[in-house]
C-alpha cells in the first residue's frame, strides 16, 4: 500500500493511477477513512459505457439525487466533495476498451482537480490498457 500512503500522507500528488493491489474493499476503506480521506468504491465488471460508468461513480461517491451523469455534472459535484477523496475503480478496462475517447475524458477530469474543489485520488485496480494511465508504486 505504499504509493496509496505516500498520496494520503500528502508525499505524493492526488490524481488518477493504475494500481497493484490485492488488498479487500473493507481494508482500502479502513486505511483511507483512518487517514481522514473519504472513500467511494466502483465495481466495473460490466461497465462499458459512460452512462454507466458516471452513475457508477456517483452512487460511489453519494452524489445527490439531481447528478445529472454528464460530464459537467462529474465536475460540479467532485467540487462539491466534503473533503479528500479516494475512489477505488475495480475493472476498470470496460470503458477504457470500448469507449477509450470517453475513458480518457472521464479519466481527464478525475485526475485534473487543480483547485476545482478538494483532492481526488482514483485508483484503478485490474487488468487494462499499461499505457492509459501512470502505475502507483
């Protein structure tokens, strides 16, 4: 877990990274949560559209009821985020295989926060594309 520590200890940048864990939900949830970060969890298996994957990611994060799954609606309501956020993505690769614009828009705007509201860390977990996004180590 040590690149996920240095991001939640504040030694490495938030953003968007392909991660290599075989750590449980409940356990990634505890350690970010005991670190003061808020945490969301999406199970990808399945998800190969971005409708789907935007609801995915606002139920994770317990986005309010008007999200209205867009992009522009992503961006409001990760502004609106109670505090710094860690979103576990498992299965990631649907998207990022059958809709690779729309995975790197989503990705984009995952992971360039700048100061658009509090720190979002996105861990993408499984098999896909080495290329789509920096490994955290």
């Amino acid at each position: 877990m040590s690149g996920l520590a240095a991001v939640l200890a504040g030694r490495h940048t938030p953003g968007v990274h392909r991660w290599e864990s075989a750590l449980d939900v409940a356990a990634v949830r505890h350690a970010v949560e005991h670190a003061g970060w808020g945490f969301g969890y999406v199970d990808g298996a399945g998800l190969e559209t971005r409708a789907e994957v935007l609801r995915a990611i606002g139920s994770a994060l317990a986005f309010p009821d008007h999200y209205g799954a867009n992009l522009d609606a992503l961006n409001d309501c990760l502004r609106d985020l109670p505090g710094r956020t860690v979103l576990l993505w498992d299965a990631w690769a649907g998207l990022a295989h059958a809709e690779p614009r729309w995975f790197g828009l989503v990705v984009e705007l995952l992971g360039d926060r700048g100061d658009a509201g509090p720190a979002v860390e996105v861990l993408l977990r499984g098999a896909g594309p080495a290329d789509a996004v920096p490994l955290l180590a």
